[in-house]
C-alpha cells in the first residue's frame, strides 16, 4: 500500500507518468468496438421492459409462502398463457410479473394462482399498470434526459468552453450507450428504479471529467507564451495528476453498489435491487473509463486544430530539435577534448615540427669553446 501511495504521489507531481494522450488512438478504437457491441446487443435481444412500461399485472404471495420459484412461474404462465417473472423477495414472499393484461384477465389469473398454491385469493395481492402509464414514465425519462445534456453543455462551455463541452457530451453518450447496451445483453428488466440510476450515473460520469478539465484549465493559462510544452502534453499531465484521485473516489463509490448488486441482489435474492444497481455498477465503472480514456484526449485532438497551438507545437518541436542538435555538438568536442583526434587531422601531409626539448645543451660543461 505504501508503494502506490508513493507512486500516486509521484504521479501527482509529475515525477512519473503515463502517455494516455500518446495512445489515445488505442483507447477510441476500444471504445468504438465495445460501443457497437453494446448497439448490436440492443438490437438483437432489445430490452426487457418491465411492467411499468408496457403494461400488465403484479401478483405479490404472503410471506413464507412454500411455493417455489420454479413452481409459481409455471403456475401463472399456465394461468395466463404469457411470460411470468417471479422473484423470490427478502420476506420469503414471491413477486409474479405478467405483461399485458387487463382487469378480467387478472383476476382469473389471481384465483387460478390461489388454488395452485393452495391458499385464499385474499393472500395474493395484485396490482395493475395500464400501458399509458409505462409510456408517461419513458416520455418523461427521455424528457429528464434531454434536459440534464441541453444544461451539461451549456454550464460547460460557460464555466470551461465549447470544445470541453463537446467531448463531456461524447462522453455522456457513450457512458449511456453502454450502460443500456449491457442491460440487453445480460437480459435484466428495465423498471422504473433502472431509469432512475441512468439519471444518476450521468452525474458521476462528469464529475471526474470536470476534475481533469479543471486542472487541464488551470495548468494552460498563457500556455502560448511558453515553448516547453504542447498541449496534448500538458493535457497528459492533468490526467496524471489526478488520476489516483479519480481512481479512489471511483472504487469508492462502487464498493456499496457492488454490494448491493452481487450480495443484494445475488445472494438475498433481493431482485428488486438489480434494476438500480447494475445501472449504478456499469455507469460508473463507464464514466471514470471515459473522463480518462474519452473525454480528456478528445479536448487535446479538438484544441490542437487551433491555429495558435498548432504554431506552439511546431516552436515546441523546432526547438526541441535545436536542443537535441546542441547536445550533439557538444557531445562531439567533449570528445575531441579528451583526445580524440580530429576528422582533419587525418589529412595532414608532411612531417610534423617536433618542439625543441628542453634538454637540449644540457650536460654540456659551461665555457667558451675551443
């Protein structure tokens, strides 16, 4: 633990980092390929809509009843001749969902069942919903939604500017896309508590998103007064930098939902939980994946078709070019410092001029000469 307590610290300052902005081709094509699986799933199997939405009835037995789930699927679809879903709740009570039935038809169904399970027709309860109503509840979603984007793009591109904007939403769309895209293939029934935790994970999706666009904001203030860094660099930072936090507040916030999921909704038997929390699980998991993967390189590709920054990065790179040039000249004489021979020296011709030794008249005895 302490060690990635060091390496998110050094993350933090900058010490060490990782390219996202580099790969950010790699991390588009992973994100087409599970966006299209997410849309072909929800066009081959479509999604399980609940009664809520389409319409039907829901039969609801006594606690501790000793009909087993298998047992009262059978019974109501034999009763009602459609599709039954049961769930066995926390109680020991069983929830029977039938689609598409009106009054008449529920209460045969409600005696048949009684007689089935061997009980009085007054220990089942049965409630309607009319199609109307599954329809007022999806225009209103869809309405909700709408909305919430419409306000998202306008309060980003007010607090930060068009472009952050534009990639937040491309973010929303995609959290969403997959999010709907799992529910169809594991085959959970989308109820009212599902639309619900569609809402809410968008609120999570741009949290850690605006974090980056925040820092990625204030760490490009006169960024074109500068020649050290692009923009995709310095985007690059912001992501490093904050990484560790997006990393603890997301596993944080996943740890009750994935108990309310897999122990809830897997082990109570508690199906009722399912609708909110895989929506939650999926969302959230999708939204800290994008604000890192998505949204923040997006931002970098959008902002360095500016004329201004496309001139920074192309100053950035000339002098990081005569940089690199100077070292080699350098380097070069250092060598001929330490005597390495020069490439001319090679071309002289001739005999050298040998100095004079300082030796020279030395031994001889002092005197005139005779």
């Amino acid at each position: 633990m302490s060690k990635l307590g060091n390496l998110g610290a050094r993350l933090h300052r900058g010490e060490v980092s990782y390219d996202f902005i580099g790969h950010r081709k790699l991390w588009y094509g992973i994100s087409i390929l599970i966006t299209i699986t997410a849309i072909v799933g929800l066009a081959v199997r479509g999604l399980n809509m609940g009664i809520d939405f389409q319409g039907g009835a829901v039969f609801t037995t006594a606690k501790g009843t000793s009909v087993s789930v298998s047992e009262a699927e059978h019974a109501a679809e034999e009763a009602a001749g459609h599709e039954a879903v049961v769930q066995k709740l926390g109680d020991g009570s069983l929830r029977i969902q039938i689609a598409g039935m009106d009054t008449k038809e529920s209460d045969k169904v409600k005696k048949a069942l009684a007689e089935d399970f061997e009980v009085d027709s007054e220990a089942i309860a049965a409630d309607l919903v009319g199609p109307s109503w599954g329809d007022q509840i999806a225009a209103k979603a869809w309405q909700g939604l709408a909305i919430f984007m419409v306000l998202v793009v306008i309060y980003l591109a007010i607090a930060f500017e068009w472009r952050m904007a534009i990639a937040a939403l491309v973010a929303l769309i995609h959290d969403i896309t997959i999010t709907v895209g799992i529910y169809a293939l594991v085959g959970f029934e989308v109820t009212p508590g599902t639309v619900i935790g569609l809402l809410t994970i968008l609120g999570y999706s741009l949290y850690d998103t605006v974090v980056v666009f925040d820092s990625l904001k204030e760490q490009t203030k006169d960024l074109t007064k500068q020649t050290r860094f692009t923009y995709s660099e310095v985007a690059n930072r912001s992501i490093n930098g904050t990484l560790v936090r997006s990393i603890n507040t997301t596993v944080v916030a996943l740890l009750p939902v994935a108990g309310l999921l897999f122990i809830g909704g897997g082990f109570l038997g508690a199906g009722t939980l399912n609708d909110i929390s895989l929506s939650l699980f999926v969302g959230l998991a999708a939204g800290a994946y994008s604000s890192i993967f998505i949204a923040t390189p997006l931002v970098a590709d959008l902002k360095e078709r500016e004329p201004q920054l496309r001139a920074l990065k192309k100053r950035v790179l000339a002098k990081r070019a005569q940089s690199s040039g100077d070292e080699e000249f350098t380097r070069s004489h250092d060598g001929d410092a330490h005597g390495a021979e020069p490439e001319d020296a090679a071309a002289v011709v001739g005999p050298r001029a040998q100095p004079a030794s300082r030796s020279r008249g030395r031994g001889r005895p002092s005197g005139k000469r005779r």
